[in-house]
C-alpha cells in the first residue's frame, strides 16, 4: 500500500480514537442528565418543549411504549416530509430558471420514508427536483429528528445492560429532545461553519446562468448546502443536496472538507462504545468492542485500496499503463473524483458501508469487481463497524451476544453476557434479529432479478454486475444506508415499493426486538463474576466476535456474494 494512503488513513484513525473518550463521557453526561457546560442555555429550551408538547420528562417508559413513541415519531416525519414534497411548488421562491413541481406521490412517499429511516435513498436529482424549502426544512429537519430518534434507541439499549429490576428504559421523547438539542445542533452549528469556511454554499440565491466555454448553456445551482451537508453525515443520513453527493464541488470542495465529513460520520457511533462500557461499567469491554470495530474497518480499507490500486488487467492486457507515474495518479480511476484519488475515495467508500452513511464522492458502479465486493461485505455484516447513531453499537453488542451463547454451549454453562442471563426469551429475540435481514434482502433481490418491472430498472450493466447492484441497492436500504450503484434506474413503482419495505424492516422491524431484548436484562438483576463466567474484557473475546460475526453473515450471504463480486472478478481475469 501507498505509505501516502496509510498516512492518511492513520491520520483519520488517529483522529476517531482521540475522541471516543471525551465525546464517550459527554452522552455518558447528557443521557444521565448530568452537569453539562451547555445546561445554563438548552435546559429553559428544554422545559418549554416539554410544557409545549405536554411531555412529563420523569415518566419512563416500558419497551412496548418506547418502541411504540419510535414508530409515532417515524410516522409523523413521513407523514410531514411527503406532504411537503407534495406541496413544494407553493413554498418555492419566484426564480425564472428554477422551478420544481411536486413530486409524485410515491417517489415522495419513498423519500419521506427514506428520510425518516436515516437511509436517505434517493431516486431523484436534489438541484433539479426539490425547492429550497423542501431541502432545508423537510430534509434536514428529519437529518436531526431521525438520527436522535436512532441515538435515543441507541441508549436506551444500554441502559438495559445497566439497570437491574426495572422495568421501563427511560423516556422516548426526553431521549430525542436531549439528542437533537445537546448533541446534533451543536455539533451540526460548529460543522456547518467548518463547511462554510471551506467554500460551501449557504444562500438562497437564485440560480445563476452561464455560458460554458464550449458556448453550451448552464445553471450554476446555489441554496442553502452546508446545512445541510453536515448534519447528513453526523445524523448517519448520508443523502446530499447535490445529485453527485459529496463528489460535487459545491458539497465536498476540498480533502479537508472531505476529512470533516468522514470524521461526523464515525464519532459519534465510536464514541457510543465508551459510553456502553461507562453506563454499564465495564470500560474494558467497550474498548475491546471499539477495537473489534477498528479492526474490521483497517481490513476493508486494506482490501479495497489494494483492489482499486492494482487497476483493471483487461487494460493492462493492452499495454495501457496503470501505474503511478508523473503523469497520472496510477490504478483503477474510472468514476472517481481526481480531486480526490484513490486514498481519499477508499477512505469514504469504507466509512459510509461501515456506517449509516451512503454518502459517496465517487461512482461505486465503476469499482473493480473486488472494490465494490468489499462495500458489499461491509453492507451485509450490519453496520457493526461504527454503523450508525446507536444501530452501529447494538448491531455489535448482538453479534457479541451470539458469541456468548454459543461459547457457553460448549461449555455445558448457562450464557451470560456482563452479568445478564441469556435465557429462552433472549435467545429468541437474538435470534429474531439475526434472521430479519437475510429473509428481507435475498428475497427482494430474487425478486428484482426474476419479475419484469425490476429487470426494466438494469438495462445499463449485465450479469453478475448486475446481481452486485441488486444486492447492495437491498442491502444498503435494509442497513438505513441509502448507497447504490449507478447503473440501477430505480424511480418506478417497483423499486418504489421494495426499497421502501426495506428501509422499513431495517429500522422498525430491528428496533422493536432489540427494545425488547433491552427491556428483558432491564428487568433481570446483575449475577457477580465468578470462575466460570466468560470473560468480556480481553481481546480474546473479541476475537470470538470476529469469528462470530464471519460465520453469522457467511452462512446468510456467501453464496451470493461468490455468484455476484466473485464471479464478476474471474471473468475480469480470463479476459473477454
């Protein structure tokens, strides 16, 4: 590998583990209602909120109410993001060269659930289809509401490993209100500002035309970007104001403001680690989890930098030079942003399929078999690699707890996991949650690559290219993600309706049973350590996770990763 690359790989690494403590003890400070330096000005905000919407902060909730406050809210966006999607025209400002109609109500629907889900999937073009109004009010508000909402189930999962004989896990909407006005707002004001300085836009200027030097017309766009940008990364949202997403200059203009972006994605997720092994005690285990996340994260920028750099050998076949040289930056450079290379475009194609975050600065459809293989991979593990406001944390604490039940049947010893019992019940929702994403993605797929209305969407690439596609479009929806290849045309009913169910199944058909996994240790009291308890503290276990994880999403998905990027790569080799 280019030491250049690992230089700014390490750079970006380095970054994440300086924060994971302090920022760790800040939500450990903001969720237990601890002192804060921003108390004296957001607690009277607070109190009015509540007053206004007649919430009563010292009433917990049980799970079943928690889940049930989580889908209201989700309802709610959907229900307010599509109406004024609808709606747009009236709310657009008299601008002669730009005017966006309404959108039809099911590709509105499929943003607005999109948007509420954190997954951002986008079927359309965001200069040339949405108002102003629709991007910074209906967008971004949800950019805050639904990351808080995924931050807020986040700790109240963490709170059932750390309660004992009780039996609710704290308040939905004081969880929210807390995550939105103590974490995102702040955050998003600071990285907004940072953007700005960078050369973001951040207006609600009229579109300006132009003459190209080929003497072509142009619109060069304007509006209110940065935002919008910012919260989009640290929300785990990842859907841009632009079509290009971060690969347009307005959005991404430069390596720093690029950096800036990858580092809002990830913090928070790492920095939850910390705040786990705080709430519940055990600050080794949220090391030893924050390491298993690292490491995972070093193989797949490994394996991808080494794909893309190596090129394609049907053009070397040729005696087309892929090399480095004075005259070129070397490798597989098609689709990708030469502003950026290849280090920079492995860095954000790692961070955003690790995460929540589909936001991309290059065209993934043009990555070499194996390139695009690993952001597969990284879709399917489940966002236990950083992933997203809280799903990143509990996607990997269940992992962790697979490990344990399966470590504790070879023992003949009854699965414990920090001092909780993994009896039946929890058996049960563990295993719950394990099956929902293979039995929501393989059939969608299958079903894309076999019915009439989800072939019409491949005409651009073929075979076993084309199954990829499939696979990461499901894959990326069911992960709240939103990435996608670009040769899928995805604005028809079909793709409409399947990517909805979805984004649906991956946000409220695995909250509901981690709620419930949540609630049932709330209720259970902690059993002390003894000499047969596993230990969860040392990088032992975590290798267990490792080894967990790989054959968990092994046995759901390699067949089909072999028939899609495999397959792709051996016919790349034997040439045409």
């Amino acid at each position: 590998m280019d030491p250049r690359h690992l230089w700014l790989y390490g750079v970006f690494l380095f970054a994440v583990t300086l924060c994971v403590r302090p920022l760790g003890r800040y939500l450990t400070h903001v969720f237990n209602r601890e002192p804060t330096l921003l108390d004296p000005l957001l607690l009277p905000l607070e109190r009015r909120l509540y007053r206004l919407a007649g919430i009563h902060p010292q009433q917990e909730m049980s799970w079943q109410a928690y889940t049930g406050a989580l889908i209201v809210a989700g309802l709610l966006g959907v229900a307010f993001v599509t109406l004024m999607l609808l709606l747009q025209p009236l709310g657009q400002p008299a601008d002669p060269h730009y005017r966006p109609g309404p959108l039809s109500f099911l590709l509105a629907l499929n943003t607005a659930i999109s948007f509420a889900t954190t997954t951002t999937w986008q079927a359309y073009s965001g200069e040339s289809a949405l108002s102003y109004l629709s991007q910074s009010l209906a967008l971004t508000s949800q950019n805050f509401l639904a990351g808080g909402a995924g931050l807020a189930v986040g700790i109240a999962f963490i709170r059932g490993f750390s309660r004992r004989h009780c039996d609710t896990l704290g308040n939905f909407w004081v969880d929210l209100t807390r995550a939105v006005l103590w974490v995102l707002l702040p955050m998003s004001l600071v990285g907004g500002l940072l953007l700005v300085w960078q050369g973001v836009p951040q207006n609600w200027h009229a579109y300006i035309p132009l003459k190209t030097l080929a003497g072509a017309g142009q619109l060069l766009p304007q509006g209110p970007v940065a935002s919008l940008e910012f919260i989009k990364n640290l929300g785990t949202n990842g859907g841009g104001f632009f079509a290009a997403n971060g690969a347009h200059p307005y959005a991404n203009p430069s390596g720093l403001s690029n950096l800036i972006g990858m580092l809002a994605i990830v913090l928070l997720p790492a920095a939850l680690t910390y705040t786990f092994g705080q709430m519940t005690q055990r600050q080794a285990h949220g090391w030893v989890l924050y390491g298993v996340m690292v490491t995972l994260f070093c193989a797949g920028l490994g394996l991808h930098d080494r794909a893309e750099q190596a090129g394609n050998p049907r053009l070397a076949a040729q005696a087309i030079a892929q090399q480095e040289s004075p005259w070129q930056s070397g490798g597989n450079m098609e689709g990708k942003e030469t502003r950026f290379g290849i280090a920079s475009t492995t860095l954000t194609a790692i961070v955003t399929s690790n995460t929540a975050t589909g936001s991309i600065n290059q065209s993934i459809d043009s990555d070499t078999p194996l390139g695009g293989g690993v952001l597969l991979i990284n879709l399917l593990l489940g966002e236990v690699v950083f992933g997203g406001l809280g799903s990143g944390l509990y996607s990997l604490v269940l992992t962790a707890l697979v490990a344990v039940f399966v470590t504790g049947l070879m023992i003949g010893r009854t699965p414990e996991y920090l001092g909780k019992t993994l009896g039946p019940q929890e058996v049960k929702l563990i295993a719950l949650y394990t099956v929902i994403a293979p039995a929501v993605i393989l059939p969608l797929g299958a079903l894309a690559l076999i019915a009439p209305a989800g072939l019409a969407g491949l005409a651009t690439n073929q075979g076993a290219h084309n199954l990829t596609a499939v696979l990461i479009a499901y894959a990326s929806c069911f992960a709240n993600n939103g990435m996608s290849f670009g040769g899928m045309s995805v604005d028809s009913p079909f793709y409409h309706l399947t990517t909805m169910l979805a984004m649906l199944a991956g946000r409220f058909g695995l909250a509901a049973p981690i709620l419930a996994l949540a609630g049932c240790f709330a209720r259970q009291g902690r059993r002390p350590q003894s000499a047969g308890t596993l230990p969860t503290d040392g990088w032992g276990f975590g290798g267990v996770i490792l080894a967990t994880l790989l054959l968990v999403v092994g046995l759901s998905f390699l067949p089909v990763w072999v028939m899609g990027p495999l397959v792709e790569h051996l016919q790349m080799l034997k040439g045409p």
